[in-house]
C-alpha cells in the first residue's frame, strides 16, 4: 500500500493536534447546546467555549479587548463584512498584487459602486516594497489591505511597514492573516493592525468552517447580516455591540472549540518552535529541488522570507498532470493550479500554466520531504 503523504497545508492543515478531535467530540458529546440561547447549565458551558477561544486568540495576537474578536464561518466572509462593511463609494483603497480572490472579489464587486482599487505591483519573487504604497496613495485612501504572506509562494509581507504608512496616514490597515496565524508572530499593537482577519483550519489548526475577524477599538463598520444574537430579543433592531453585532445565528459553536484547542496547542508549544521545526525541511525541500534538471521554483529563495510554502513546475509536465502524477503513484498529497490568487500568478509569470503547490505543516517529517525529493527525481527523469 502507497503511503499517505500530506504537503498541503496552506489550503489546509492536516493532521490536526489529537487535542482538536478530542475537544469537539467533547462538546458533541457533552454540551452539545447553543451558547446565548437560554440559562441553562449547558447553555452557559456553550458561552465558556466562545469566551475562551476569544481569550486564546488574544494572547496569540496580543489584544486586550476580547469582545472585539468576531467569529465567522471562514476569513472570505471576515474579509467580505470589513471590506463592505467599511468602504464607501468614493473611497479609495490599495492592496498588493499577491492578493487572494477573497479581496479581490469582493473589491471587484464594490468597484460597480464607485469604491477606487489600485493594485500595488510586487516583485516576481512576490515582495512587496513598502513604499509602492506610498506612491499610490490619493488624498480619498482609506484603506490599505494587505495578505501576512503569499498562498503562491509563501513571500511574507512587511507588515510592520504598511501598519506604520497607515498610521501616519490616518487610513485603516486590514490584514490577512490565512497564511501566517499560528505561523508566525503577529501583535496588532506592535503592527499597527486595525483589521485583523483570521480562518481557523490552516496554522491555527482549527476545523473548517472557523474564521472571523478582530475590530481595532474606535473603529465602527456596517454588519452584512443581521438576525438573532440571544441579546436584546426584545428589540427588531440589531445590536450595536461587538461580538453581537455581527454573530448573527447560530454559531459552528463545536469548531469553535476545536480552534480554541488549536490555538492553546499553538501557544504551548510556541510559535518559535514551530517556525524552527519547520525552517529546515524547507531548507531540505529547495536544496533538494534545485538540484533537480526542468525544475522551477518561485518564490524567495531564502527560506526566512517565506512560510513553508513552496510553487513549482516541472518542464514537459503541466502542473496538474504533476500533482495527480505525485499522489497517484506515490500517495503524496499538493496542489495545483491557480490556487485562487490569479493576480499572485500573474505578478509571477504563471498565470497561464499555474503551479503545482508543496505546503509544509508542523507534522511534516523529514522522511516525507526526503520521499518527496525522490518522487520528484524519478518523475523528471521519465520525461
């Protein structure tokens, strides 16, 4: 039997901290209740999951306001209900050219309204220069919105840069945080962050279905849904304060406690340490592919300026041909294609024949990476 190797987690982690299955099977089993509907014992316990996922978050991003942590079924509804939530027409704002779809179609749709969108060239290797932001600024920016790292190529932004351009130009700074939470440090203090969107199920090692997003205090945007909160049922009018205002329904309350679990995991073990446990297999991983004849990487080639993800193709053999080729006969789990982020490819050279996508993880091994070398090497050579 094949083996089973999984390399990618930038679409999603797996496996997930045994701690993870054992917290959700818990609350299925032994709560079960929705949280704020009612006074009873499990309703209560219900609230305690939300509270202390809330307070988790905070510690990993270093926030003090827990009541500003919204949740959301993923970060493409976060982005959704900030970006609408906030932009009005005429205003104007600049992302970068390594942008997910989850901004990008969103701002496409908001443009028909009359909201301006320029898009700030990056590198081919993905980078971003901090001041092409400056550059593009006009005097009706409002919002500069901006992705932690690249899904392509794992490039990390300079967050820290662009927090203090939008702080010194009194414009709001929404971050994306799908590629970096639970991968590497983030301080919305420190950074300058008004907007913070998260999903659950990558580095925070949640399920699907979890995300949200964190609200700088001051900062007031329009809810995308309104409905029932359990607060103030008295009223048709939709709560005005936070979480409430934009937690409308019921919430995927199980997987919320099983990204409470993740990101406890996370802080246990610490971010360091997962960063340093994944550093040097990707070390292993391009050392190993540039020795390979046809191959191209993309990307950073120093390993400290991108997250454990890593684009390539191989001459001879369309991507998707590659990846089926991968786990069809050697059992390894990639990605190909576009990854839905076709400016990202454009802004790479890639945008006609995509790439095929290598996503460490903190389970990653060693003997996967050195498997996935030698796959590599026996599939160039068959061409």
């Amino acid at each position: 039997m094949k083996p089973s190797i999984y390399l990618d987690n930038a679409a999603t982690s797996w496996p997930k901290p045994e701690i993870v299955y054992q917290t959700m099977d818990n609350y299925h089993r032994n709560i079960g209740a929705n949280p704020g509907r009612g006074s009873s014992s499990k309703t209560f316990a219900a609230g305690g999951v939300l509270l202390d996922t809330r307070e988790a978050l905070a510690r990993l991003f270093h926030l003090s306001d827990i009541s500003r942590i919204v949740f959301t079924k993923n970060i493409t509804e976060a982005i959704n209900t900030v970006l609408k939530g906030y932009l009005d027409p005429g205003d104007h704002i600049i992302i970068s050219s390594m942008e997910h779809n989850a901004v990008t179609r969103p701002l496409s749709v908001l443009k028909r309204s009359g909201v301006e969108v320029t898009v700030v060239e990056c590198a081919p290797d993905g980078s971003l220069y901090p001041p092409d932001i400056e550059k593009a600024w006009q005097k009706n920016t409002r919002m500069v919105a901006l992705t932690s790292a690249s899904n392509v190529t794992g490039t990390i932004m300079p967050i820290k840069e662009v927090g203090s351009i939008c702080r010194e130009r009194n414009a709001v700074f929404l971050l994306d945080s799908a590629q970096s939470a639970g991968i590497l440090p983030i301080d919305v203090e420190e950074e300058n962050i008004d907007i913070l969107t998260f999903t659950g199920h990558k580095g925070l090692f949640g399920p699907q279905g979890t995300g949200g997003f964190y609200l700088r205090p001051g900062l007031e945007i329009r809810s995308l849904i309104e409905g029932g909160t359990g607060s103030l049922s008295e009223t048709i009018i939709q709560p005005e304060f936070l979480p409430d205002k934009f937690e409308s329904g019921t919430l995927n309350t199980p997987g919320i406690a099983g990204l409470g679990a993740g990101v406890g995991f996370i802080l246990e073990t610490g971010l360091s340490t997962i960063r340093q446990h994944e550093l040097p297999l990707m070390n292993l991983l391009m050392d190993g592919l540039s020795e390979i004849s046809g191959l191209t990487l993309y990307g950073p080639k120093d390993s400290h300026k991108k997250t454990s993800v890593l684009s390539l193709n191989l001459a001879g053999m369309e991507c998707g041909e590659l990846s089926f080729a991968l786990d069809e006969r050697f059992g390894i789990i990639t990605r190909s294609g576009l990854h839905c982020a076709p400016l990202a490819h454009k802004t790479i050279g890639t945008l006609q024949q995509g790439t095929c996508r290598v996503s460490l993880g903190y389970f990653t091994t060693q003997e996967e990476i050195t498997f996935f070398l030698d796959a590599m090497r026996k599939l160039s050579t068959e061409i």
